[in-house]
C-alpha cells in the first residue's frame, strides 16, 4: 500500500477532475455531502481543467463546437475569445468553478489502485496516501491511454511517429510529408492544420469516413448513447461516440475540406523505412506518421478488482458495475460524450446516496 498509515476514512472517493468528475462531485455535494469530511476528489494533474489541459495550443475556441456547461454554471454567459486556446478556457472554467463550488480536489495525486477493503469499504491507495471509502467514482477519461495500433515494419520507420496525444500544432511539420492515421475528429484537426505548412499529406482510414449532417437533438443524443450503452451492459468493450455519430461538419472538418486534404485512402497494410505500403504495390513517401487512432479508457488502477467480464468489458448497469456495485464509472461507454457525462455524474450521485443510506440502517 501506499504508505504505512491508516487509510482515511471518506464516503466517497472521485477519482478524476474532468467534467465527468466534476459533474458527480458537485451532484453529491448537492444531496448532502460535505466537503472534505464525506467526499474526496483526486486529481492527478497539477491544475484544473481535465484533460481539456492536455490539448494542442492551435485548438482554439473557434475549432470546437464549444464548452458543454458543467451542472449549476454556464460558460456560455461568459465571453469568449474565440481565438484562445481551448486548453487555457477549459482551465480558467474548471478552476472557477472548482471554487465556487466548493469541491474538494486533492492535486497533484495519482491513485495508484482500488481495492477490496474491510467490512463495506473500497480501499483508494495513492501516491499521497490511502483512504478507505464506501464508495468510488471514477473519472479518470481516455486521455492518458492512447491507442497505438500495431503494424507491421512499425519499428523499421526511420521517421518521427506521434500519437494525437503529443500534437502541439502544425509548426513541427513544415516541408515534411506527412500520413495521418485515424477517421475521427482529431484526425481532421490536424490535417486542417498542417495542410498549410506540410510538404504533402496523406490519409488513411480503415473504414470510409461517415460523415453525417444531422443535427444533434435530444432525440438524437439519446439514440447514440443508448447504442453505446448496449455494449457496456452486455459486457463489451464501449464503442467510442464518434463511431456512432460519424463526423460531423465542425468548422475543423470544413475547413479541411476545403483544403482538399480528406481524400481518404484504405489503410495501409506495412510500414516500411521511408514511409508505408499497400499490398497492391502503392506507396506513400513519409518524414512523420500521426497516430490519430483514439483512447482507450484509463482503467488500471481498477485491475485488483477483477470487473472485467469473457467479452473484454465491463459490464454495467448505469453508471454502476455490475461485479462491484460500490464502483460507478463516469465518463465509460455511455456517458464518455459531453452530454452522457454530466447525466452520469447526477445518476452515479444518486445511486451513490441510496447506498450509503442503506450502509448506514444496516450499520446501526
């Protein structure tokens, strides 16, 4: 364990400060919780703003479809400059909203594993200490697990390869040629980007791109996440959102369609030294390949408590695992959208409520 002192004892452990996090935190807090004393949150980054820190400086306000309002306070009634960098809005958001709120964010501390603990506890070991708690939320996103996928000569490239996860903006490419990997939304950013400044692009994708100009109603929000959530109830691994959605035409998509750079070509099937083959004897040049391949959901530090189900998933009901029902899971499957992730933190809040009433009769 982490440490040799007792564990703390808490109600409720969140594991994460993204939106999703924030959102059960601030719907506990609401249904009675206090601060400090009931409910803990672990923040492995240094500041606030989850993963939204994390993104390229060139993805500016104006490139997203905007900052879904976390629970009790829109952004949208503040200004905004368009032209700032997402990543600096996201922060200045978050942290305020940290404040007003009065949500008790522990940073920088990274949770190291959950466990099964005594009587009705789940024991949080961290680099910080540990905690013992009746309940767990976790909140830890994708962005920390990249997805690199595996192909053949990958380690022959005499190039630069980079996931999504490291692009810091087009200035890096200029006069190189350039495969971008990958059918979602980020793949598209950098390709916008980096068509002004590359000596040529390429894309790739395994599947032909959808794109898609439905609007995104209630209606359609709903079908989505309910196409999601049959996967993870059934034991499978999620599908992320964008594979039900399609892409959809956002100013970045636009904007790289008027460049001309989505014109796509079927992945690849070898890397080789000076860039990547195809069976049929085509070849692309490449300085750089940029795995813009997605994420995968940080869950490690759950792995001692077995939820894995024969299907490779987790399987849930709601936010709640089905294996351990003092463990919910926001911003998994369903509720990894924007939209899915605050409906989740107010559903795991108040499941998350009924249990600890119910620990507390059988208690007394």
């Amino acid at each position: 364990m982490a440490g040799t002192a007792s564990p703390r004892d808490v109600d409720v452990a969140v594991i994460g400060a993204g939106q999703a996090g924030l959102s059960a935190a601030h719907h506990l807090l609401r249904l009675g919780l206090e601060a400090g004393r009931d409910i803990v949150v672990f923040d492995s980054s240094a500041g606030p703003g989850g993963a939204w820190q994390e993104r390229s400086p060139s993805l500016t306000m104006n490139k997203v479809h905007g900052i879904f309002d976390l629970p009790g306070a829109r952004h949208s009634d503040r200004p905004d400059a368009s032209p700032q960098p997402a990543a600096e809005v996201v922060a200045s958001y978050y942290g305020e909203y940290e404040q007003t709120f009065g949500i008790p964010v522990l940073r920088p501390v990274v949770v190291r594993a959950v466990r099964s603990g005594v009587a009705d506890r789940l024991v949080v070991e961290t680099d910080q200490g540990t905690w013992a708690a009746r309940a767990v939320v976790n909140a830890t996103g994708t962005w920390t697990h990249p997805y690199w996928p595996y192909y053949p000569g990958a380690a022959d490239f005499a190039g630069r390869q980079l996931h999504y996860a490291g692009y810091r903006g087009p200035a890096e490419f200029v006069g190189q040629r350039v495969v971008v990997v990958g059918g979602g939304h980020s793949a598209t950013h950098v390709l916008s980007e980096i068509a002004d400044v590359a000596a040529s692009t390429t894309w790739v994708t395994r599947r032909p791109p959808d794109f898609q100009r439905a609007e995104f109603t209630d209606d359609y929000g709903r079908q989505v996440i309910a196409a999601v959530d049959a996967r993870v109830r059934a034991g499978l691994p999620p599908r992320s959102v964008v594979s039900v959605t399609g892409l959809g035409y956002t100013p970045v998509v636009q904007e790289a369609l008027a460049k001309g750079v989505l014109e796509r070509e079927p992945m690849f099937d070898r890397i080789v030294a000076d860039g990547v083959r195809w069976d049929d004897g085509r070849f692309v040049g490449a300085d750089v390949i940029v795995w813009a391949t997605g994420f995968r959901a940080a869950l490690a530090h759950l792995s001692p408590l077995g939820l894995r189900e024969p299907g490779g998933g987790i399987r849930m009901d709601g936010t709640r695992v089905v294996r351990e029902p003092r463990l919910h899971l926001v911003g998994y499957g369903p509720s990894a959208s924007t939209v899915g992730a605050n409906r989740a933190g107010r559903a795991a809040a108040l499941e998350i409520k009924k249990l600890l009433a119910t620990s507390q009769l059988v208690a007394a």
